[in-house]
C-alpha cells in the first residue's frame, strides 16, 4: 500500500473504510486550505490495477471538497452499480484516486478537446455523459465522445452540447 497517499486520497481510503467496516459516515474537520473550497469531485477505486469503483459530481453538491470526496467515495465503495458493494475484506487491495474537476466551460468545436488534458461532458437535453481526462485506453476526442454518448444514452445522430474541464488527480 502506498505510505505517501496525498491527504485528498488519504480521506478518501478513511471515508470508505469507516462506512465499509462500522456503517459510519465521517464528517472531517480538520481541513487542508484545498479541502474547504467547492469543486466537482470523482473519487475511483483500483483493486489490482482494475476498475473497482467510480463515482462522482459533475459541479459541487456539498459544502466543500472534504465532504465531496466522502460522500463520493462511499458511493464509489457500495453504489457504483456496475459493481458489488466493497466487502471489509478487499479494503486491504483498494488505491484511491480523487480528481478535483475545474468548472465545465462549454465549447463549439471538438477540435478543443484534448483526452489526455480536458475530460469532456456530452449533452443533450437533460441527458449527459462524462469523461475524465487521461485514462487508458480513451486516445483520442472521438473514443471520449462516443463513451460518453453511450453513457448518456445519446445516439450518434443526435446533437449535442460539448463541455470540456481539467482535472488535479490525487493519489
């Protein structure tokens, strides 16, 4: 397990671990400068390198990032729904990761995007799909786009809004 875990990642593992083991929801106090500011936060979860668990917010839906990151990372453990809920026993094998998103800006042309710096949003009507930046595998604007139409159940055909935002990652 890794000993150097930057303090976002850190509260995160906490956050999983107390809900996980005793059912309980932290409410930290003791907050970093970064931890008390307001951002859209996804936090994933690794077991063995593979996809364990990936929640998030598009914009802020908490008071600050502290609480952003709790509550994402217990929805992470036990409501991602392509996934079973995190038992006590796999906690030992989990990495965290928590990206801070910036706010969306919408923009006209793909030719703006970028996989590896921006994560995009697609949307049509009330329908949107999200993609964080550099992950493996997503190389190019078109693969971005088409996961994240197909996430948001938006055909190819349809038109769509485009919105593009950086991420800071901590691990």
């Amino acid at each position: 397990m890794k000993k150097d875990m930057h303090p976002l990642a850190q509260l995160a593992k906490q956050a999983v671990e107390a809900f996980v083991n005793e059912g309980k929801v932290l409410h930290p106090s003791d907050l970093t400068p970064e931890m008390k500011e307001r951002a859209g936060v996804f936090v994933s979860l690794k077991k063995r390198g593979q996809l364990r668990g990936c929640i998030g917010t598009f914009e802020p839906m908490e008071a600050n990032i502290a609480d952003e990151i709790v509550r994402n990372a217990i929805a992470s453990a036990v409501g991602d729904p392509r996934f079973p809920p995190v038992k006590p026993s796999e906690l030992q094998d989990l990495e965290y990761s928590v990206d801070v998103l910036t706010h969306p800006e919408p923009i006209k042309d793909q030719a703006l995007l970028d996989p590896r710096k921006y994560g995009v949003i697609v949307q049509a009507g009330f329908r949107r799909g999200l993609l964080l930046p550099d992950l493996e595998g997503v190389d190019d604007v078109e693969t971005q786009i088409a996961i994240c139409r197909q996430k948001a159940g938006i055909m190819s055909s349809e038109p769509v809004q485009l919105y593009r935002f950086e991420v800071k990652r901590y691990k």
